[in-house]
C-alpha cells in the first residue's frame, strides 16, 4: 500500500480524523470537547514551522497524525519548538507509521532551519530514543510524568 503525509491545510476532510485520534488520545482525560479538539486541528494552517497538523494515509486511508507547536508543557515555556500530539491508529499500528510521522517532522523543521526541537511523551521513550531522540528529562503534565526528549537536527 502507498504512504503519503499531506497537511490538513491541503487536506481539510482530514480535521475530523485527526481531531478524534487527538481527543481519544489526550483531550478526553484533559476534559476538552470534540468540538474543541476539531477547533485546535483546525487551527492548524501554518505552511512551515510550528503550528502546523500532518495526517499519514496508508492506501488512501487516515491512518495517524502529528502536530507541530511553539508550547507544548507548561512545565518547561523555555523549550521550543515541539513535534506533539503523534498517534496512529491502532489497526494501523505495527507498520512504521509512527517513524513516518516523525521523520516528517523533523524534515519540516530541518527545512525550516529550526534546530532543537523537543517533544514530551508518557510511554513511547523507546521510540523516540532508537529515532535519535535524547531524554532531558522529566515534568509533571496533567497529574502524570513525561519525558522530555529533545532533537538536534543537522
């Protein structure tokens, strides 16, 4: 099957898809509403640099997504920017769609001359440590822990 990342910017029928993994994700246990997380996806039109939502499609279907963010833990305001919000799918998962996701990221910002880049997760550490991402650290975020990662690309 072919891959392909688009941004919701070129693609808008996405927004829904994209919104329902983040808020399944995240946005239900932070108490946000599917109309909000629609309204933040949506938000995101930027055509470089942070502010920014990409949907992977596996033979044409939304399969996961990412965010790029100026803030994403109020922990740490010092750090930025941020790949966030990275999810896919779980009848999707399995496939390397996760590695995808961030080396479009990363490609993104590196094309935008932004160096670091951080991101924060509660359980993918491995992940994004075999992709080159070194722990910072930790802080608290909505009553749990995260690990702070942090990318230098060149």
């Amino acid at each position: 099957m072919a891959v392909e990342i688009v941004s919701i910017v070129d693609r808008p029928d996405l927004i829904a898809a994209a919104a329902q993994w983040q808020w399944e994700q995240w946005g239900r246990r932070a108490g946000a509403t599917m109309a909000q997380m629609e309204a933040f996806v949506a938000g995101h039109t930027a055509t470089g640099g942070t502010n920014q939502c990409f949907v992977l499609l596996d033979g044409g279907t939304p399969a996961g997504t990412v965010t790029t963010e100026a803030e994403d833990l109020a922990a740490r305001p010092d750090l930025s920017p941020w790949l966030a919000n990275l999810v896919v799918d779980e009848a999707f998962r399995g496939r390397g769609h996760a590695n995808r996701l961030v080396r479009h990221v990363e490609a993104a910002f590196q094309a935008a001359g932004i160096t670091p880049i951080y991101l924060n997760t509660e359980h993918a550490a491995g992940l994004y440590t075999r992709l080159g991402w070194i722990d910072i650290g930790t802080a608290p975020h909505n009553g749990h822990s995260v690990t702070i990662m942090r990318r230098d690309l060149t």
